[in-house]
C-alpha cells in the first residue's frame, strides 16, 4: 500500500491544477505503470520522478533535477518544483540551442509539430537511436536533428502536400492596401557575402522592390556592424546566411524573433532544413515558392509570396568578365550587349542552359547530344564544389546566364530533380526577362506565369521536338514571339506594377504591426 506524504499531496494537487500531466504520454511510455495499481498521476508523485520518468513529452525531469538539485525540498517534485516557480514555460534541454530561451524553443516545438510537412513517426522510425533517447522524437528533431544534418521532413507528407497544392487554380489576389499603415524607419536585406551570388541577387532584387514601395531598405551583410541594425531585418537564405562564418553575432533571440526569413530552398534539400530553425522563430517568412507557405499556417506569422516583377533592360558584363575563359569562347557577335527586345531571328544562340549537374539532367543531355550538336547552343553545365559566389573565378557566372539569354532564342529549363517546383530565378529573372522564350519540364503552378502562355512546357522525351518546332517552323516561330510580347506585356502592367508595390508594403505593415 501506497502512503501519500503532505508533500505528495500538494504536489498531486499542483501538478492537478497545471492540467499538464499527460497521462496517455505517461502509460505509452511507461506501460509497467499499468500493473503497479496506481493512477499515473500518484504513480509519478511517489516513485516515477526517481526513476527518472517524465510526465509529458516536454519536460525532462532528470536534466532539471540536475540542473535545480540545490534549491529543491528534499522529497519535492521536480516537476511540481517547476510548475510552482516556471509556470510561463514547459522545460526541456535545449540540445544544440543553447543560447535560446526555453520559451522560444518552446513555441518552435508546437510550430514543428504541426507543420505539415514534419511526421514524427517518419523521423523515429528513419533515425533508429532516437527511441533511446529521453525527449520526444519531434523535440529530438529540433534540438537536435536540424543541427546534426538529419532529414527530419517526411517525403511522403511533402508528395502529398504538394501534390494538394498543385491541385488548386492559382490567380493573382492583390493584398488588403492601408496607405498609412506603420512601417519600420529601416530595413536591412541581409545575404552572407561568401554565399551563393544569385542569393545576393535576390536580397538587392529585394531591397530594390522595398524601395520602389516607399521604404527605406538597403542590403547589408554578416559583416554589417550590430551597431547598425536596422529595425525590420529580413535574412535572405537562413539556410546559407547563419550556417557560413562570420554572421555569429546575428544570431541573437531578439533579433531573430522579430526578423522576416526570406526561404530560398525547396523543402526536400537538407539547405531548406538547416534554415527551418530560423523560420520557426521568425516574425514573417517570405518565400519563392507559393505552394510552401500555407505550409506554415500554424506559425501563426505573416507569409509572403515574393515574385516581383523584373524590369527587361541590357545586361553589360564587367571589363573582369571580359577577362575570363567564358567570354573569350564567345562569338564575335555574341559580346556586346543585346537588349531584351532584340528579335529572336537576330539572335546568335538557338538555345542556351546554365545549371548544376544532377543525374536527371546528366541522363537527358547524354541522351539528346545528338540533336543539341545540330543547333548553336552555349550549354553550361558544372559539376557543383561549392557556392558560386560573387568572387574568384566565378563571379562571371552571376552575370552570364542572363547575358547570354539576351542572345538566345530558346532558355532551356530542365529540374534537376524530380520535384518540379517553378524555379523562379531561371524562368523569370534570368529567361523570361531576357527576351528569351523558355522551355521548360512541367511546373508548379504559378499565380502569374501561366505555362502555354508566358512559358512553354514538354516532357523531357519531347523537349527536342517542341525546340524544332519553335525553331525550324513559320508556326512555331511565330508562337515563339507571341509567348515573348506576353511576358513584356505583363512585365509592363503599370496596374500589376503598382499593385505589387502595395503588396509588399502591406506585407511589411502586417509584421511591423505585431511587433508593436
């Protein structure tokens, strides 16, 4: 027979009146306690806290035992200890985030753990050793998988999630618009200046945008002294900004709970995850991907689809340019710079590809070698050792792709992968705004981009044959300019034009607002 000291029963009672006592998660977890004959409460008041069990998936008795022996009542509760004296938080080690708060990490575990593209039971059963381990599988996610590299996204929840998504007819809805809003005094766009250079691309495209909206935004980078932080910061690739030397001192709680992170990755790489612990603490997540943001509607933040509209103008490369390999393989005609309106049969490249290898890719070119040879193409394929940043000896590659678009009729776009998520970057930016008609594999749909219309679409197995066709043929010829002046004519929509200013400041406002 079981007999309740004092103690214990004040301490039943405290633990009672927290209503945090998970019985489920203490008998899934400790079936032996349903022979001992006790309620699971009494169970874990008398013998369970010495037997280092837990009484929910938040809170690790052990580690706050060790941590608070000296100011616990002998025979006190550890966890009755810390409902007394923490009731604003649920405790939990801290992993790989030590320098968070627990009231932090604890609003970013209820963000993982309802986010649609997260399955713990995926996580526990894909990493075998975190059944040994004392905290929940979707804690040992945050705390530690992200950190270590694991894959903690499950790939069937992202094949059904999307799979959802790119059901659905997307158009282009302009955002509520209030004209005096409150905005912050200063926004910083940051990118780490030894990351990829189409990241710093994006953030000046970016800062660029925010200014045209009536903003005071610049871009800035890890080197940016503290001392200048400005009151909205919004980091442009988490997944590259804060895993890359020198950007330490930005990685403070405050500043990252009220900053915007601009996701640049694709769910199913580890670069979108190691990123994912920034998004779960942000204030606002922006994204190039439409598909990805109702993902996060559980984070009870601000998301915005970022898509701006590209200004068509000549693109000039640097006399540094002039000086690589790249340049002096270019035809005469091809090194002065064209402007995008330049007519197609002007041009002196039938078709033109910049990407990185992959298997997908590596299979389609070998495969079609034959029928490229027949055709003036400026093919660029790398094999990938590192980020192409914005100095040494690829610093021309942050240039070219859009330079010799200008110069081509067809932009080829071919996945690297499987997932055909709408890659914006090389569509838009680099092809569509460079007077280029782009080929494409199949995309995600796109609230503004419609494919048949601004962009052509074909399997890979067909790819050759709708080239010939744009390029051999009077019809295809002509379909080829008419999807060319579509894409001028929406770059050129002074309504869209504006509307898209107020969206972004719309947005702005939105997370400006609650962080007064």
């Amino acid at each position: 027979m079981t007999v309740l000291t004092t103690t214990h029963k004040k301490d039943i009672q405290t633990i009672l009146e927290s209503e945090q006592f998970d019985t489920i998660f203490y008998l899934a977890n400790y079936p032996e306690v349903k022979h001992s004959g006790l309620d699971p409460l009494v169970h874990y008041v008398a013998f369970g806290y010495k037997e280092h069990k837990n009484p929910n998936a938040t809170f690790n008795t052990e580690i706050y035992q060790s941590l608070f022996s000296k100011i616990i009542a002998k025979n006190e509760n550890p966890f009755a200890h810390y409902l007394r004296n923490k009731t604003n938080t649920l405790f939990f080690e801290k992993g790989l985030l030590q320098n968070y708060s627990h009231d932090i990490l604890t609003k970013c575990l209820k963000k993982l753990k309802n986010y649609a593209l997260f399955d713990e039971e995926y996580y526990k059963t894909l990493h075998k050793t975190v059944q040994f381990s004392t905290i929940s599988p979707t804690q040992h996610a945050l705390l530690h998988g992200i950190g270590e590299g694991r894959d903690i996204l499950s790939p069937h929840r992202m094949a059904q999630y999307y799979g959802n998504q790119c059901q659905k007819k997307l158009t282009y809805t302009p955002l509520p618009y209030t004209p005096q809003a409150p905005q912050p005094r200063s926004i910083g766009v940051f990118y780490h200046t030894e990351g990829n250079s189409f990241i710093q691309e994006l953030a000046q495209t970016l800062a660029t945008a925010l200014q045209q909206s009536g903003l005071n935004a610049q871009t800035m980078t890890e080197k940016t002294p503290l001392a200048r932080k400005p009151e909205l910061c919004i980091f442009c690739a988490p997944h590259e900004f804060f895993f890359l030397d020198g950007s330490e001192e930005w990685k403070q709680e405050d500043i990252m709970a009220r900053a915007i992170m601009f996701n640049t990755e694709q769910p199913h790489t580890l670069w979108f995850t190691r990123g994912l612990i920034y998004c779960l603490m942000a204030a606002g997540i922006m994204d190039l991907c439409v598909q990805s943001l109702p993902a996060f509607a559980h984070f009870d933040v601000p998301v915005f689809h970022f898509d701006p509209l590209p200004t068509p103008h000549k693109n000039t490369l640097t006399n540094a340019d002039k000086q690589t390999a790249l340049f002096r393989t270019l035809p005469p005609a091809a090194r002065h710079a064209a402007p995008p309106t330049m007519p197609l049969a002007k041009r002196i490249f039938d078709i033109s590809f910049f990407g990185n290898i992959s298997y997908k890719r590596e299979k389609f070119f070998a495969k079609q070698a034959s029928f490229f040879a027949a055709y003036n193409c400026f093919l660029y394929y790398r094999k990938t050792d590192g980020p192409l940043t914005t100095q040494g000896r690829y610093t021309i590659l942050a240039h070219l792709p859009r330079y010799i678009a200008e110069h081509s009729k067809i932009f080829l776009n071919i996945h690297r992968d499987d997932n055909h998520f709408f890659e914006w970057h090389r569509i838009v930016l680099q092809g569509m705004a460079a007077g280029a008609v782009v080929v494409s594999e199949e995309c995600f749909p796109h609230p503004l981009y419609k494919a048949g219309i601004h962009y052509l679409t074909e399997t890979t197995r067909h790819i050759p044959n709708l080239i010939e066709w744009l390029l051999d043929t009077p019809e295809g010829q002509q379909e080829a300019e008419k999807v060319r002046q579509n894409c001028f004519k929406l770059f050129n929509n002074k309504t869209l034009i504006r509307s898209k200013k107020q969206d972004l400041a719309s947005y702005i406002s939105s997370v400006w607002a609650k962080q007064q």
